[in-house]
C-alpha cells in the first residue's frame, strides 16, 4: 500500500483476509440489508492489475494493485479509482460469483482522478446509476460496497465536505470524508439509500473530520458529480481534449506554515531543473504562496503544460530561484505498448 506524505494512503494492496472467501448474498436471498442495497451488490467487481516493474509508478503504487470497480453500464464499462490502473498491462475483473472476466483500460483523467475499463465481454449485472453526489451534506448517511458481497458494506456518515489538495499536484473541490473508515477503499462504492452511485473511494485519511479537529480516521471520496461533465469525452477518447495543466513533479506538504518539496518525481520536470527534497517554496512568477491549494492554482493559471515556471526557493537557509520549463504528467506514464 502506498502511503501518502500527508498520512493519506490510497487502496493498492491486497483484499484484507477478512473479506476473501465470503459469500456473496445476491438478491433475493437471505440478507439483513435495505432492498435498494443489496441490489448493487452484483454491480460491485474485483479489480486486479499489473504493472510493468520498469514503469515509474510501480516504485511508488506497486507493480501488483487491487481494488473494486464499479459496473456502470450494460457493456461491461466500469469505473475505479484512477491509481489503480495506472501504467497498468492487465485489467482482471471478478464478479461476485468469483468468475474472472479480462478487462482494458479507457481513460484516466488526471486532474479528477477517476479511471475508467472495460471487461473485454459484457457483464450479467444490473449497472449503477449515476446519483447526485451535491446532495450530501454533513451528517448524511450512505453506504460504502465493496468486492465481496453483504459483508463488504459499511453503513458510514459525511464527516466533512471540503476541498482536498494532495501533495500530488492534486486539487479537489467537494471532496466527501466518510467516517467509520473502510478497510479497502480504492474504487469502492460510495452508494445513497436508492442505490444510487454517489462516490468512489480514493483515500484513507486521518483528518476525517476536517483541520483543527481531532484526528479520526476515515476515507476520501470523489464525488461522482466531478465525472459527468467529463464522462462522454473520456469514454470515446480516453483523455480530455483541454490543453494539459503544468506539471512540475513536486510532492508539496505544508510543515511550519511553510511549503516543502517532500518528494521529486524521478526525471520530472522539479527534477531536471535541479530542485532537492526538502527545498521551501516561497513564490511562483514573483507571486507569495500561501498553501498547497493557492501553489496549484496559481500554477495551473500560468499556462499550459510547457509553459515555463519561475519558483522563489529556499535551502539550508540560502535563497535562490529557478526556472522549471513544466511538462504534461500524462507523457511522463506509459500506457499499453509506449
């Protein structure tokens, strides 16, 4: 499981041994669940990948991933969290009775975070539907589904609705904090009362209840809501049309009131440009920073991906600046045969 500098984990890893070999209760037979619930659970599927051990994400993500995906129409189309399938060479799909089925990537959608793939046959499963993910609201209730049947659900509470910034030069508006926490929770199912399709998990935080508050672990979700307006275009061409954001390869975590560099993704552009671990970032384009959020912003407002970065630093306390011509993450990945 990879661990993010944050105290954030995402859900690559094995299925924990308490879900494996349960028996999945379909509809119509015996369960303790609301009809609306159990329903979905069919349309919850294992996900399996590898991941060519030369591919850069496989140092950090892991060359064997496991999660859920969820089935979200009648061809066998599914979507996950986008992690999981990563740099991936093979998808496997198993359905509730156990039966593997072989799968393909269709998108990935860096700046959301959703993936998308497709069993290579169609799958015997009702499909989700889409809810509307605004509805919840702090203290609402839904139910996390997993791989595995009745006993991988969770009945949960909306902890928090706030935006996310990830030290991965990620940026989330709404994103919803579950609580309890959800043992495995990359590409599970964030699921109302009617069944409907509200979230897909991506984290386990500890901060589920927002900053300046206790720590209480818990899940993050990205809100289905943040897929539809980007569905159809990533369906049919596997990435989005926009001109890509700027990307540098800076892991950023705020310690001290103070940006710091965490980490430097390996032949990224932070890292060609000379930038150490450790390094503070003070201003972009002679423009102070004042969090992680405000450096993504101001970033992405530069230009587009190629566009080049002036960034005002600091180490062992000398400052100096730096000129970092940015990149487009998605060509720094390979997919399929690259």
């Amino acid at each position: 499981m990879a661990r993010g500098l944050n105290g954030s984990a995402n859900g690559t890893g094995h299925w924990p041994t308490d879900l494996e070999g349960v028996e999945a209760h379909t509809p119509g037979k015996s369960t303790n669940l609301p009809p609306a619930i159990a329903a979905v659970l069919p349309a919850i599927v294992g996900l399996k990948t590898t991941i060519p051990e030369d591919r850069r994400s496989a140092q950090t993500l892991g060359s064997e991933r496991e999660g859920h995906g969820i089935v979200i129409d009648d061809s066998g189309l599914i979507v996950t969290i986008g992690y999981l399938i990563m740099e991936a060479d093979t998808v496997t799909i198993t359905d509730i009775e156990g039966n593997e089925w072989p799968a393909h990537i269709v998108g990935y959608d860096y700046e959301s975070g959703f993936g998308l793939v497709r069993a290579d046959e169609p799958l015997p499963v009702t499909p989700l539907r889409f809810g509307d993910s605004d509805t919840l609201a702090l203290r609402s209730e839904a139910v996390v589904v997993g791989y595995g049947g009745e006993k991988a659900t969770l009945k949960v509470k909306v902890a928090s609705r706030r935006e996310f910034a990830g030290y991965w030069e990620y940026l989330l508006e709404k994103a919803i904090f579950t609580v309890p926490a959800y043992p495995l929770w990359g590409g599970s199912a964030l699921v109302g009362a009617d069944g409907a399709l509200l979230g897909v998990g991506s984290l386990l935080v500890q901060e589920a209840l927002g900053p300046g508050a206790a720590a209480f672990p818990g899940n993050m979700y990205v809100p289905i809501n943040r897929l539809k307006p980007i569905f159809a275009e990533l369906v049919a061409n596997g990435r989005l049309s926009t001109p890509p954001r700027p990307w540098l390869g800076i892991y950023t975590v705020e310690h001290m009131g103070q940006l710091v560099v965490g980490g430097i993704s390996d032949g990224g552009p932070a890292d060609r440009a000379g930038l150490q671990r450790g390094d503070i970032l003070h201003a972009l384009n002679d423009e102070v920073l004042d969090d992680v959020a405000d450096f993504y912003r101001k970033l992405w407002g530069s230009g587009a991906a190629g566009t080049t970065i002036r960034l005002r630093m600091e180490r062992d306390n000398d400052a100096f600046e730096v000129a970092v011509r940015s990149g487009d993450r998605s060509r720094y990945h390979k997919y399929g045969s690259d």
